[in-house]
C-alpha cells in the first residue's frame, strides 16, 4: 500500500499535505473548478508547476472535472478530446520521468460499452501502449449494474495500461441504496479475482450514517475512528486490494487547512502496515 494525499488544481492546502508527498512522491490532482462538460481542460501547466514546487514527485493522477466528464460521453462528442488528453500525459511522463496516470468515470453498464465504447477504448490504448501511462476506471454509484462494470472492462482488455480505480465510498453507497449489508452486497459486486489483478489505486474515505447519497454530508469524509477505518481496510483486504495506492479522497469544511484528510492520512498510516 502507497498512501497518497489529494488536493485541487489550484493546491489549495498543498503545504499541509507536503510531508505526505515528500514521503510516498505521489499526489492526485482533482480538477474542480474547470466546467467539465466533455471539453478540454489544461493540466499540462498544472503538473508543471506542481513539479516544479515539489520535484520529489514521482506519480501523478489526473482527477477531471466531474460534470458530464464520463468516458463515454466524451467519446461521444469527440474521442479526439481524450487522445490529446492521454498524448500530453506520454510526453509529460517522458519529459519529467514520473508515472502519470487520469481518472474516467463511466455511467453505463458493460453490456452498453460492448455496443458502444470498446472498439475505441482499443484505439486509446494504443497511445500508451508501452508507455509510463495509464487509464483508470472509476467505479459509481447511482445507476444500475450487476456486476462492477469497470472491472468487466478492465478484465475484457487484460491491457497493462488500463486499471481499475476503486472508490469504496461509492461500494457502500451502492449497498445503502440496495438496502444491503455491504459485506453481502460486496460478494454479488465484486469479483476478488479482477479486484486483485485491476486495482491500481483505491479513493479511500468514509460513508456516514448508512447513506453516502442523499445527505451528500454524508459521503466521501474522513473516518471518525481507527475502528471504522480499520473496517474498510478488511474490505480491501478481502478483495486483495492491498498491493496498490491508496488516495485519501476525503471532503473537507476549510480545503487550505485540510484538517480532515491530515487526519485520515495520519490512520491509515498508523495500520497499513
């Protein structure tokens, strides 16, 4: 397990996070405040500067905005928009000798990518093929799927540069609305099989009060005690997600204090080992 902390494109709180990335030199950059909307958005210069602030930096993962930011949608408006995208992360990587890595969510299920999105996901893959490079595939949480598509997906292409990021925020969010156990959900969702072979990364954080998506409060925060934390650790650990990164993914009051992640980097350092 490599713990890595998160911050925004414009690094709010990056210098209370800075031990944390001197220690592991890695960092997920979310991009929040671009409009998203299946257009362009710039991190080339984001990375840049970041690299130049903290050069220790080994791996970067691109986070893009979140609305309307689906890999489908935008192969749809224009797959071009995600070639650029993956041609600027080669030849930063290659510039800076750093790992890079960009996060796409998807809202269908694998049976519709099949129709829809995996002859051209095949094209993508060809860019980065052999490249220090790679495609992440995030799980969510509010549409209608069996089994957890992006591991369907990761596991149809067994392709070295695309993996599966894991949000276990979104697991239990998926068990709430199933009104579920998330144990017993856990076993219909997850194969531990693909779990093992296609996590590279987790977004690790807590799910309050059984709910994670109707009181958005409730989702995505820090764990309130080593206990529960320890519980979602057993959860990864059941699935085999252990050997991986873990991104501490955590919604804050004040994001330049960054009081709530410095807390749940401060647990999951004290047990990951």
């Amino acid at each position: 397990m490599r713990v890595y902390p998160k911050t925004s494109s414009d690094f709010e709180g990056l210098d209370k996070l800075e031990p944390y990335v001197d220690r592991y030199n890695g960092i997920e950059l979310q991009f929040f405040n671009e409009n998203g909307n299946m257009a362009p958005f710039d991190f080339k210069s984001v990375v840049e500067k970041l690299l130049n602030r903290t050069p220790n930096i080994k791996e970067i993962t691109i986070h893009p905005p979140l609305n309307l930011y689906e890999i489908e949608c935008i192969i749809s408006k224009d797959i071009n928009i995600i070639k650029s995208q993956l041609k600027t992360m080669v030849k930063l990587s290659r510039k800076y000798n750093i790992k890079m890595n960009i996060v796409y969510h998807t809202l269908i299920n694998f049976e519709a990518h099949k129709e829809l999105t995996l002859s051209k996901i095949e094209k993508l893959l060809k860019i980065i093929e052999g490249e220090n490079v790679t495609i992440l595939l995030e799980n969510l949480f509010m549409f209608f799927e069996k089994r957890c598509t992006v591991y369907e997906i990761a596991n149809y292409f067994n392709h070295p540069n695309l993996k599966v990021c894991f949000d276990i925020c979104h697991l239990h969010c998926r068990a709430n609305i199933n009104k579920q156990d998330v144990l017993e959900y856990a076993k219909e969702y997850l194969n531990p099989e693909y779990c093992k072979k296609y996590t590279y990364q987790v977004h690790f954080s807590y799910t309050a009060n059984n709910d994670g998506y109707v009181d958005k409060s409730t989702h995505g925060i820090v764990h309130p005690n080593i206990e529960e934390l320890e519980k979602d650790l057993k959860i990864l650990h059941d699935y085999n997600m252990t050997n991986c990164n873990y991104i501490t993914e955590v919604s804050e009051k004040n994001y330049l204090l960054r009081e709530d992640q410095i807390r749940e980097l401060i647990m999951l350092e004290s047990v990951k080992n």
